[in-house]
C-alpha cells in the first residue's frame, strides 16, 4: 500500500467513541489538474510524488498494479472531478452513521473506540483496506469516496477498525492466513448484520467478478482442505497467494471464501459478534482451525 502521512480532520465523537475523518480528495484534484498534460511515465512519477495512495499490497507487484490501475482509469476521471465534492459529503455522513452501528453491534458502550477513515479518490476497483493502530494512529480505514457500494464497503471496513482494538489486533497486510480469514470473515458477516437485505454477493464480491461466491461456494471443500495447510504461515508472499493469487483451487480471493463459511458456521452454532469481536488475536488461528474442521 502506497500510503503518505495524513492529517485528520474533522472528529465525530460520542462518549467514549471517537471517529476522526480525514480527506486525501482535494490532493488528487490537484495532482489531477497538474498531470492533465503528462505522458503516463511521467505522471507516475507526480502520482508517486503528490499523491501516492491506493489499495494494493505494500510489494513490488503491488505498486506494479497501482501504475496499471491508475493507466486504466485516467480517462474515467475527468467525469468524476465534479462529483467529488457531493461524494466526499456523502461518504463522511455515511462513516459517521456506520461507526456508530458497529460499536451497537459490537456491545462497546462505555469503552473508549477510537477510529479514524481517510476518504481518498482511488482507481474505480472498489477496492479499500483497513490497518490496526500502529506509529501512533488510531485503527484506520482507508476507502475510496467512488466506491458505487461505498456503504457496504465502509461497514466492512469499519467492523475492522472496531474489531482490532477489541482484540489486540497488532499484524497487517501479511499476518497468519488463519487469523486474516477470521478477521474478514467476520467483518463480511458484521456488514450483513449493518447494511441488511442485500444478497450474499454485496457482502463478499468486488465490484469486477461476479459470480465469485457461486465459484466459492461450489469450490468451499477444496478451498478448506486447501488452506488448512497455511493457516500458521505468514509474509506477504503467502498473503498474495490467497487474495489476489490463485490459491490452492485457481480461484482467487480463496482466504475471503473461507472466512465467509468458517464465521457464518460459528455464527449459526450460537456465537455472538460481541464475542467473535473480543477473541484475541492470539486465537484465531485455532478458532478458524476448529470451525474448518469439526
């Protein structure tokens, strides 16, 4: 992840909850307005330099991918500058009302929750991410203001910053597969539980595969066995391999598929998202382990 400092600016608070909301959309109008006449070399190299932000892995193939992205939505963007300003307004609303629904779900009354969103202009992917709370910052989603299912996208998101601190959540991008498929498969089951009445697809696909949970559904048996194998190993190598590889099945995204199943088992057996939030970071491995294979 290609990601500058960032000052936060406007805090919504309520009690012991804190959602500090910061924008990186009046930085890409500017690098925008200043790249218009560029070759695609040397607009990367301003991009780098001005703005320098998307979500892909913190690796060479992933800053590859951020170049590959931004070549292929340039031309999309001259529409969507004059809609920035209503995205961007909508989008803070949108953090404000889901970070408080998260920590309904969640049971945090009382508790001091501290998250932090940073809106920024991606590369029409529909794709965001969130990072626990590191070097001195709150846990902090980072979410593109184009998204087109931007609600459901910033309450998975959301659930993640709520949840890692919850749980003593430490790693990022790269942690143990079994802990990365507890996490997201409980923040697909929490977004379900936020924004309901959507089918299954609106919690677990991207905006670029649908059909994705048919494909996960009709593989889950190999995906489990698949995986099992991996759920101690850790790096970004290996976390590639399971989001934006091909896995074990040639199926992509194969962590996200058993997560879905492997929370929504524990889910259906009687556990609530209040006590799925607080299992520690230090067990999830083996809660996964034990729901993959009882």
């Amino acid at each position: 992840m290609l990601v500058l400092s960032i000052t936060a600016g406007a805090v919504a608070s309520s009690g012991a909850h804190m959602l500090d909301i910061a924008s990186r959309v009046t930085k890409f109008e500017k690098f925008y307005a200043d790249a218009k006449n560029l070759d695609e070399a040397a607009r990367w190299a301003l991009w780098k330099k001005e703005y320098g932000i998307a979500a892909v892995p913190p690796t060479p193939e992933g800053e590859a991918l951020a170049r590959k992205q931004l070549d292929t939505a340039w031309s999309r963007y001259a529409a969507l500058i004059p809609r920035l300003p209503t995205l961007e307004k909508n989008a803070e609303a949108a953090a404000r009302r889901l970070f408080a629904g998260v920590n309904v779900l969640y049971a945090t009354a009382g508790m001091p929750i501290h998250s932090r969103v940073v809106f920024f202009v991606g590369q029409f992917d529909g794709n965001e991410y969130t990072v626990p709370p590191m070097s001195g910052q709150p846990a902090t989603v980072v979410m593109p203001v184009e998204n087109p299912a931007l609600n459901v996208q910033l309450a998975h998101e959301l659930s993640h910053s709520v949840h890692f601190q919850l749980a003593g959540v430490k790693n990022s991008f790269g942690a143990p597969i079994g802990e990365t498929i507890f996490l997201e498969g409980l923040a697909m089951h929490a977004n379900k539980a936020l924004v309901p009445s959507l089918p299954n697809t609106a919690y677990t696909e991207l905006n670029d595969e649908p059909g994705w949970l048919t494909r996960c559904a009709s593989h889950e048996p190999a995906v489990m066995k698949g995986i099992l194998p991996y759920l101690d190993k850790s790096g970004p190598d290996v976390a590639t391999k399971f989001t934006f590889g091909r896995g074990t099945t040639g199926m992509d995204r194969e962590l996200y598929c058993a997560g879905w199943f492997a929370v929504g088992k524990m889910l259906a057996a009687g556990k609530t998202f209040p006590q799925l939030a607080r299992i520690p970071e230090g067990k999830m491995i083996e809660t996964v382990r034990a729901a993959m294979t009882d």
